[in-house]
C-alpha cells in the first residue's frame, strides 16, 4: 500500500510531499507514517477516494488494473468538453460587442483549445456593453413599429 502511495504523490505532485500533503489535507508527519507503512487503514483511504475521484481503488487496495480508472478519464474527457462547449457558447453571446482585437483573442483561444473565460471585470464591460447593444436593438425596433403604424 505505501508503494502505490509513493506512485499516487509521483502521479498528482510529481512527487512533491509537500503539495500532496496540501491537496490531501495531510500533515508532512502523518505522509510519512504512511509512506513508512504505519496506520494504513480506512481513513487514508476514504480520503484519497474523496479527492482523487479518477483514482482506482480496486488497483489502490489490491494491486490490481491501473491506478487510475480508464473509465473516468473517458468521463473526465467528456466533462471537459463539454465545459470548452459551455464556456464558447457562453462567451458567443459577447462577440457582437468586441472589439477587432478582443474577437481575435477570442478566436485565438477557441481555435488553441483554450476555455474563453473573461475575469469579472472584463464580464461587466461587456455585460454593459451587451446592455447598451440590447437596448439599441430595442428602440430601434420601436421606432419601426411606431413608423408601421403610422403609415
């Protein structure tokens, strides 16, 4: 158990104790007790399952398959794109109000595969640039409507 362990930090951390006693919520002295093969019981176990939901626990308990489940990666593959997918169709709604340059940055990253996220405040610039577009569109249609009905 303490070797699969070992293979667990390298895989997460790259070996990093420290980080891995971070993530995991561990103090560096209760890792190494662990990693000397001292108190492996369930509750290290519970917690690696709890964070690290892509690991394998038959491989973790018994040795056996991969350490990390080939099934989750599929899943975690299908999560991520359809994060990418979310996040552009999200971010589409804003292309109108771009500016040339922010739609070239915009198009740059769909096209590296990068998520377009936008920090807040950049998402409130063109939320009120969005607002103002809105309401353009919709005066404009009131004064074809208001003209319609007068002729």
């Amino acid at each position: 158990m303490k070797d699969r362990l070992a293979q667990i930090i390298a895989y997460k951390t790259a070996g990093k104790k420290r980080k891995f006693c971070d993530f995991i919520g561990w103090s560096p002295q209760y890792l190494q007790k662990l990693l000397a093969g001292e108190n492996f019981g369930l509750k290290p176990i519970v917690t690696l399952a709890e964070k690290m939901p892509e690991l394998n626990l038959r491989w973790l308990l018994l040795g056996d398959g991969e350490m990390i489940d080939p099934r989750d990666v599929q899943i975690r593959q299908k999560d991520a794109l359809l994060d990418f997918v979310r996040a552009g169709l999200q971010a589409e709604q804003y292309v109108a109000v771009m500016t040339a340059d922010e739609r070239k940055v915009f198009e740059c990253k769909l096209r590296s595969g990068i998520v377009p996220l936008f920090q807040p405040f950049e998402r409130a610039e063109l939320d009120e640039r969005l607002n103002a577009h809105l309401r353009a569109k919709d005066a404009d249609l009131s004064l074809q409507i208001n003209k319609d009905k007068t002729l």
